[in-house]
C-alpha cells in the first residue's frame, strides 16, 4: 500500500496505455524482478486458485518468452513473444500475443526504468494494434487474460517478505 | 463487453472525455463546476484567458458531454455533467486496480531482496 499514490494510467493516444509506478529500490533490483523466472512466479500471478506454472524468459535480445497461469479448477491462460530489445537495468521492448485471443493482435510492450535516490520509476507503455484492441483489453480488465485479481497473492509475498 | 448500467458506453466518447481532461484549464473548469453552476464570465475570472479562450475550452468540454447549459437565457450558465466522468473512471479504476495488485506484490518482494541483497553484501 505504500507506494498506491505513485502510479498512474494514462491513454496517452488512440492506441496505448501507459503506466507508470515508483519502487522504494534500485534500477537493477527491479530489472531483476521483470527478468528473472523464479521472481516473477511470486509476484506475477492470477486470483486465488491461479499458479504461474511456466515462465520462460531469459534477458536477451531476440529471444522468445513464454508465460503460462493455471487455475486449480485445471483452466490454463499463456502468453508470450519476443523481447525485441533488452538494455540491463534500463529498458526492454516485447511482444505480446495471448494464446486464446482476447484482443486482437499482437502488443508491442516497453518497459523502462528510471532510477533516483534509490528509488526507481517503472514506465510500461501498452501499444495495441488498434483502438478497439486497446479498449476491449481495459474493459475487460478484471475478468479476462492478464486481467485477474492478485488480492491473496498480495498477502503471500508480504508474508515471503516478512520471513 | 460493455460495463454494467454503461449501456452507451462506447469507445468515441471515452476518447473525447479522456481528450477533454488532458488539459489543465479544462480540469479547472470542471473542478469549478463542480462546485455549482457557473457563466462564462464567471468561469474566465481566476484564468489569465479570455473570454473566447474558455469558450474555446468550454465547446471541447460540452463535446464530450461534460459540460451543459442552463436554462437561463441571460447568463448560460454552464453545469457539470457527472456521469461521463463516473464512466471514464470506472473505465481506468478496473485496470488499475489489476496492476495496483500486482505492484503492491512486487513492492513486497522488492523489500525482500534490498534485505537480502544486503546481507550478502555485508557478509562479503
């Protein structure tokens, strides 16, 4: 709860979202948790009853990533693409394709990190092929794809932290 | 994939309200608004601008449905219109809150390896 103020969305054009969010950490901690499998299964995860059981990304350059959720009820979601361009600690750019498309076409996703006094700006800009591709992905937010609640999920890596 | 009670909730008109709150003296405006009905020249006041100018802003804003006029022929007072703005918030809250969720959790992990991140550090 402690950094809710810093982010913010935006719909910066007809086709994009952005986001952008502070963390109380440095750049190459968080590039680190955007990059690394066994981190991002902790944090990158569905509602209660959802597990990440593949997750396939290694920090390079035209290289492909695979991401895949499973529902205890046996329902599977994946995702993945090509990272296009990969700068350690400071920005990556990827494509996004849902195997059961919920949006039409493929994103083009940029993330980019921004460090001062220790804490870090995360910036990911959303580019869908077209308008409507942008807002079905927003209005069907909680229900569908990456849209999933992360409530319970919230409290286990308080808990990891904690430990 | 329409919101509940949104039934007109179409994609053209979020654009135009999203487009109408991007500028700051239109926010302004809205935020005077919303503290009761107001003319033209009433709204130009606190604003270094001339009256054309806030009209200018006030045509974006009835465009979008935001804004409308009152009924006296006199002064055409200008009122807000809360429910596209209800709408447009609902439309970015849903969404938010997704990647709220999903940083509040990278927040915690984050905390985890600066600790750990540390101790090894020291122990080095």
């Amino acid at each position: 709860m402690l950094n809710s103020d810093t982010m913010t969305i935006t719909t910066p054009n007809d086709r994009e979202i952005e986001i952008t969010r502070v963390f109380d950490a440095p750049r190459t901690l968080v590039f680190k948790a955007l990059t690394t499998p066994e981190l991002l299964k902790t944090w990158l995860l569905g509602p209660p009853g959802w597990t990440m059981t593949v997750c396939e990304i290694a920090p390079k350059a035209g290289s492909a990533y695979r991401f895949e959720w499973r529902k205890d009820d046996g329902t599977v979601m994946g995702m993945g693409g090509v990272l296009r361009e990969v700068i350690q600690d400071e920005r990556m750019v990827s494509t996004e394709r849902f195997d059961t498309s919920w949006y039409p076409g493929e994103a083009v996703i940029t993330q980019s990190l921004v460090e001062k006094n220790g804490r870090t700006t995360l910036t990911m800009t959303m580019r869908y092929e077209s308008r409507e591709a942008r807002d079905m992905v927003v209005q069907s937010g909680a229900t569908a794809g990456m849209g999933m609640g992360y409530d319970r999920l919230d409290e286990l890596l308080l808990s990891l932290g904690a430990a | 994939m329409q919101l509940k009670g949104y039934g007109r909730l179409t994609p053209e008109r979020l654009n135009a309200t999203f487009a109408a709150l991007a500028d700051p003296t239109r926010r302004a405006i809205l935020t005077r608004l919303a503290e009761g009905e107001a003319s033209v020249t009433e709204l130009a006041e606190p604003f270094d601008m001339s009256q054309p100018a806030i009209s200018k802003h006030l045509k974006v804003l009835e465009k979008a449905g935001l804004v409308t006029r009152g009924q006296d022929a006199q002064r055409r007072p200008r009122r807000l219109e809360a429910k596209p703005l209800a709408e447009a918030t609902e439309w970015l809250e849903r969404y938010r809150k997704i990647w709220e969720g999903n940083f509040r959790r990278l927040d915690a992990l984050l905390d985890e390896l600066k600790r750990t991140h540390k101790k090894s550090s020291t122990t080095r």
